[in-house]
C-alpha cells in the first residue's frame, strides 16, 4: 500500500538556517566519495534497491543536482578498510548510496557544525519530506529524540513540522507486537490499519485481526468499524486457566477456522464456542467446517 505523503510546516533549510548550522564554508566543497562517512544516527532502515538504482541511473546522467551535507568527523568509527573519513554525513544517505553506485568519485556538500541531536533531526526532517521513512522508523527516531536528547513530545513536533498528536500517534505504533510490526514495514498493511489495531488490548485479538486485513482486503474503515465491535461485545466472565494441552488445541481451531474459539472444559466435558462478527464470517467458517459454500446446502 502506498504511503501516504504528509506536509512539513518547517522544511529542512528552516533547521539549517539560524545560528548553529550556518555553512562553516562559503558555497560548495568537493569532496571524495570516500572520504564521506555514514550519519550513525540515519533513521532509516532499509532502502529500495529498485529505487536507488533508478537514482543511480539519473545520477549517471545529470550528476549529483542536490549537494550532501556533511561534518567534520571528529570521533567517526573507521570504515570497512580501517580508514577513519575526513567528513560524517548528516543528510542525503540515499544520494551518497546511489551516487557510489553511479560511480561518482567526487560529490559536492556542504559543510556543516553539528551536534549529534541536529543530526538527527535533520536526517529525520528530509526522509519525512521524502516521504523514504515507514511509520516504525519515524517513530523509532522521535523515541530516540525524546529519549537520548531529552525532548518532549512538544519539542519533537516543532521540531519536524508536526502537530503533538501526530508525533504521539507515531510513537504509539512502537507498542504493536512484532507481527503487525512487520506487516508494517512490508506494507501488507497501512499506518492507518495499524492505528486501528491499538484499539485492541490482546495481541491475540491484534493478530486475529491482521489475517482479517490480508485475506478479505479490509479498507482502514472497515478495521476501525471491526474494533469498535470487537471492544463493545460484553464483558466475558473469567474461565479457568486451560491446560497447556487445551491451549494448544484452541488455538489450533482458531488457526483453522480464522476466528475467535474459546475452549472450556469440564468434568463432564465441556464445550468449544465459535465466535463470528459478520455474515461473511460466518459463511467462511461453515465453509472450513463442512467444507462447501452455505448457500449450497439449501
């Protein structure tokens, strides 16, 4: 799914300009790829190679149009061959990718005084107007800038342009368990599908959810609507704790049949409830269970 781009009240040159990050040189400095370090706090993960080649190729043709911008290193960690790079990159890590792909031996920058914290910021500040980060490593970067520099929520949002909701909207999506995590970042869902999800307390109602997403294309609306069902359902009165045998034999059929099971068992027995939130769901678990369509047993 695509993601959605989101405007910036305050770009990247509104954080460079302003006493710290003033050019500590006048214009454009050429400087050897080599010589260019990576920015060790780059809030992002993992780049397209589809799209860092297409990058590539222009960069090939037209050269590098935007300079990097770049800081002295002063304590940069060596690079592959044990060499430590004169300059440490604080924007521009998927223009410094693709221009080594192109080949490019030579890069404009500009130089830049830094702090750690600025470098953050503005690595974070020009992905988000890239729209290059996924949702996790937004979050991820906002966690560092409150928890490593010591920022508010408040600060944070001033800081890349956006209002405090959206910075702590973000920031919750870090509480999902790992597998909606994932689907995340692979894009099988939205930030906005993922929103939703927060709304459910247990991860095995998260979980249950997610498949629901994937296998019937659920729209954000729909997932929003699936939450409010599921959280306004009447309380349940507690059941004892299953055996680890009983536990394994319901999940299992709630694996199967894709939907809530609830096993309790009894001295006598006991009883395995199936639980359906629409008729869609419904016909698709008698379906599993009998193994045709509904409508083909009238």
């Amino acid at each position: 799914m695509p993601k959605e781009k989101r405007g910036l009240g305050k770009g990247l040159e509104a954080l460079i300009s302003g006493s710290p990050l003033e050019p500590s040189t006048a214009g454009l400095t050429m400087v050897s790829v080599d010589d260019i370090g990576p920015n060790p706090l780059q809030p992002r993960a993992r780049m397209d190679p589809t799209a860092l080649e297409e990058l590539a190729e222009s960069i090939r043709a037209h050269g590098l149009i935007q300079p990097l911008i770049v800081t002295r290193a002063t304590a940069t960690p060596e690079d592959a061959v044990g060499i430590t790079p004169a300059y440490q990159l604080i924007a521009g890590e998927r223009r410094l990718q693709a221009a080594r792909l192109a080949g490019l031996r030579e890069l404009p920058v500009i130089i830049k005084e830094a702090t750690p914290q600025q470098m953050l910021e503005l690595a974070l500040v020009e992905n988000i107007q890239r729209a290059d980060l996924n949702p996790l490593e937004e979050a991820a970067a906002y966690r560092q800038l409150i928890e490593d520099f010591g920022l508010t929520q408040e600060q944070v949002a001033e800081k890349v342009g956006r209002n405090r909701v959206s910075v702590a909207n973000t920031l919750r999506l870090l509480r999902l368990p790992e597998t909606i995590k994932a689907a995340l970042s692979e894009q099988r869902i939205s930030e906005g599908h993922a929103r939703a999800m927060l709304g459910l307390e247990r991860e095995e109602d998260q979980r249950r959810l997610l498949r629901l997403i994937e296998t019937r294309g659920l729209s954000v609306r729909q997932t929003e609507e699936t939450v409010r069902r599921w959280t306004s359902a009447p309380a349940r009165t507690p059941r004892a704790t299953l055996s680890p045998d009983s536990a394994a034999l319901e999940r299992s059929l709630r694996e199967a049949l894709g939907t809530k099971v609830s096993l309790t068992r009894s001295r006598r027995g006991g009883k395995v409830v199936i639980y359906f939130f629409s008729e869609e769901e419904l016909e698709t678990i008698y379906e599993r269970i009998v193994g045709r369509k509904a409508r083909d047993a009238s």
